[in-house]
C-alpha cells in the first residue's frame, strides 16, 4: 500500500457524518443523499467500505430504497474475485450509478487498494466508521488516502466514540482533515493531558467543549428518542441453577483457575481474561480440556431453559425470535435443540419450523439472503446468531423477542445488538431475555454491560473484585 499522505494541503473534499443511533435510519439517509448527488451529475461512482458482516447487507437495502438507476457489486472472496467485481463494476456499460461494496480489512491489501484508487469514487461512505478509530491501523490510513481523493464522504456510525474520545481524530482526519488536523500526537496535546507510566496514559480532556462543537460542525446526531416513535424495550432474566457437581466444578475453576472433569481431562486458566472465559463458557455448558479443541457438553442448563423459551413463544405463541450467543459450540447445541423442539411440536401435514444461523464460518455472501428469509417466510421462526458476527448492521423486526444465551465483554457490540429488533419497522414492544446461571460470571458481565464498561478492560484493573 502507499504511503498516506500527511502534509497539510493534502486535497480534502466534502465530507459529512450521521451519526444516528441504531436503528434511525443511516442506511436509508445515506442512499438518499447518494441518489440525489447521482440525480444533480455529481456523483458516478460510489464506495461502500463496512464491516464484513455488514457489507452483504447494502445491495438489499438499495433494493428496498433506492429510486434511481444503480449497479451494485459485492467485493467478497478471494483477491481475484474481489478484483473482478470491481473491473466488471467499471466496465458496466449503462449510464447508471456505480456502487462498489468491500470489508476494511480489505482495503489495505496489496493490489486492492491500488484498484481502489484507480476505480476513483466520487463518494466514499465509511459505514460503522469507528472501525477506522485507530489512527495508525493499516485500514485507518487506506481509508485517509482514500478519503484525500475522493470528492465527497460520509461516516455513519451511531457509536463513533467508543472507549475515548480520541477516537474521533481517524474518522474525521479521513472525513475532512481541516477539522482536526493531519497530525494525531497534535490532536492528543490539544485535548488530551496525560499522566500515569511514561505520561502515556490519558488522564483527563481538556476543551472538551470545543471539540465537540467541532466534530458537530460537519455532522449530525440523531437519537431514538427524537427521532422515532418505537415502541418500549424490557429486559428480564432468566436464572439458571447448577446441580450441586456443577457448582463444585465451576468454584474450583474460579477460585483455583484449575479443575479436573470425571473424564479426566483438566482445565487451566492461568491468565484472569483466560479463567473469565472459561467461566463463561461454562455457564453456557461446555469446556474445552488442555490441549484438546473440541468442547464437550458440561451443563445443560441454559439449553433447558432455552427450550422452555421455544416451546412458550415460538410453538405456542406463534412468535418469531432471535438468539445471539457468544461461542460456536453453543451456536450449533442452539441448532440441534431448535430441530428437536420443532420436530416434536409438528404434526402430520403441517410445514416444518425451520432456524437459520449466522456464525463466523458462514459465507459473508451467504448473509443477506438468511436475514431475507429469516424476514420474510412465516416457517423460519427462529434466528441464532454469534453476537460478535451478527450483532451489527441487519435488521430482525420479524421478531420482537430476543434471547441472550450469552454476550461478549464489549458494550458497543450488545449496545449494537439491541437494536436488530427494535429500529425503523418494529411495531411491536420488544423484549430481551438474559439467560443467567445464578451466582456467575453472567451477573457480572451484565452488570458491567448496564454500566456501558468494557469488562475486558474493567477487570485488567480491577480484577480483585471479580475473584
């Protein structure tokens, strides 16, 4: 890749950021404001850049939105695949407007980011912009370069803040550079006063006022509470108990980080992040012994009080619903207990219930079409998704009920997946079921969620009070 340029007439062109919350309605502005661009002659050739999981969504919401004439391509698969949908972009021979689709973590790579600079966007859309937060990643400066190129850019993002409030510097040095500067280590003096090992640790902002009024000047914020008119959200849990050998496993495991299973296979967690994750896992029902890879079941008490769930709102109730957990492992037990339920449940000539699943392993081009089914046919009644892979960037309002089996340590991902059900098309009152194995590690990852803590990070610190 290139050097990203950094003196200070580097070119700029228009940039602007919507920065809605989940669920306001990004995606439909951003198509909106791209048709007009394309309507008044401006605008010929865009670039989409999200995450990868989100990058299968953008050709349907441009089926469902879009009023003017486009063609859209999906840079997914290999290199030479990615390469050939960009070529067979360019080469199209109708006068409509190009739009090209491609992950961050794609950007950079030798070759395509070469092609990304020729293909010559007139608009570049940085969707989920803080993935390009970090101002040196390779993804961060490919998105600069770019953005100095392009005519126009937009950020969407409804969390462009993260963790701190530099995190707005990469996003706006690719939105419009004469905001905040070229320079990183300038922004951080300005607004940030350090302290700690080496006066490398922000210990405080200053002006924070000013800076906020500044990252505003060329944005603008939408919330769910001003801007629409969706219906309540409740939160309730459901409490798990562990049989009396399970709890004498699970304590060994967290006060000794070691425990020895009736196969007699052993568990070790000799970090405080590692034992935080086996301790997760075992409240979801499985461990994975030293030097094995493969899981094997150790509670079944989640997925019992999940069939319950099935049996009340989906077979009985007739009801959608969606699942996020955190682990494969659970993912593919989720699968099985949805066939089992269903199985049972059906009687002779009516049309099975079917669930469908997206985890790490599925094809990214494989995703549009499972929400699509998950939205549209009256017999896919349940979605199971991996949080960290499907927690962002698709809607699920064919459901209003949403099951946590478990979650991740990092509060922008739930914060995210909160909002799969309940945006623009819910209708109904959503809810959200916690599954909890009393006195566990689950109280206190969502005790730390509801404090908007990132628990990696919180027990690094403080890792006393969890042990």
């Amino acid at each position: 890749m290139k050097q990203a340029k950094t003196s200070e007439s580097a070119p700029c062109g228009k940039g602007f950021g919507f920065l809605f919350e989940m669920g306001c309605g990004k995606t439909l502005t951003a198509i909106a404001v791209t048709g007009a661009g394309y309507q008044m002659g401006k605008i010929k050739r865009v670039l989409i850049v999200a995450p990868t999981s989100v990058c299968a969504v953008w050709p349907k919401e441009f089926q469902d939105y879009a009023a003017f004439p486009y063609t859209i391509r999906t840079m997914l698969g290999t290199k030479a695949q990615r390469l050939k949908e960009l070529h067979d972009l360019v080469r199209f021979p109708y006068p409509h407007l190009k739009v090209a689709v491609i992950n961050y973590e794609s950007t950079w790579r030798e070759g395509i980011f070469e092609a990304l600079l020729d293909y010559d966007a007139d608009l570049i859309i940085a969707d989920e912009s803080q993935r390009i937060k970090t101002h040196n990643a390779s993804q961060s400066k490919a998105m600069h370069e770019l953005g100095d190129k392009a005519r126009y850019k937009l950020i969407l993002s409804g969390t462009p803040v993260q963790n701190e409030a530099i995190d707005i510097f990469s996003q706006y040095r690719f939105l419009d550079p004469s905001v905040f500067g070229l320079n990183f280590y300038s922004f951080k003096n300005r607004y940030c006063v350090m302290g700690g090992f080496e006066q490398r640790q922000i210990i405080r902002y200053r002006d924070l006022d000013q800076l906020i009024k500044k990252e505003h000047s060329i944005a603008y914020r939408v919330t769910k509470e001003e801007a629409l008119d969706l219906p309540e959200q409740t939160f309730e849990s459901r409490y798990v108990s562990l049989s009396a050998k399970e709890r004498s496993l699970y304590d060994r495991l967290r006060r000794d980080s070691y425990a020895e299973l009736d196969s007699g296979g052993t568990i070790t967690a000799t970090t405080v992040l590692t034992r935080l994750l086996r301790l997760q896992q075992f409240t979801g029902g499985f461990l994975v012994e030293d030097e094995a890879t493969k899981p094997q079941l150790v509670s079944r008490g989640k997925l019992d009080a999940l069939a319950d769930i099935l049996q009340d709102y989906v077979v009985e109730g007739g009801k959608k619903l969606v699942i996020f957990a955190r682990f494969l492992p659970e993912i593919h037990e989720i699968e099985a207990l949805c066939e089992k339920v269903f199985k049972a449940s059906t009687h002779k000539g009516q049309p099975p219930k079917r669930a469908v699943a997206i985890y790490g392993e599925i094809k990214k081009e494989e995703r549009g079409g499972i929400v699509q089914q998950f939205q549209t046919d009256p017999g896919t009644m349940v979605f199971i998704g991996q949080i960290d892979t499907a927690g962002t960037g698709i809607t699920l309002t064919a459901a209003d009920t949403c099951v946590y089996y478990s979650v991740n340590f990092n509060y922008a991902t739930y914060e995210q997946s909160l909002s799969r059900i309940h945006r623009i098309g819910q209708w109904h009152p959503c809810t959200y079921i916690h599954l909890q194995v009393e006195n566990s590690i689950d109280g206190m990852v969502l005790a730390a969620l509801s404090k908007k803590e990132d628990l990696a990070k919180t027990v690094v610190d403080s890792w006393k009070q969890f042990f």
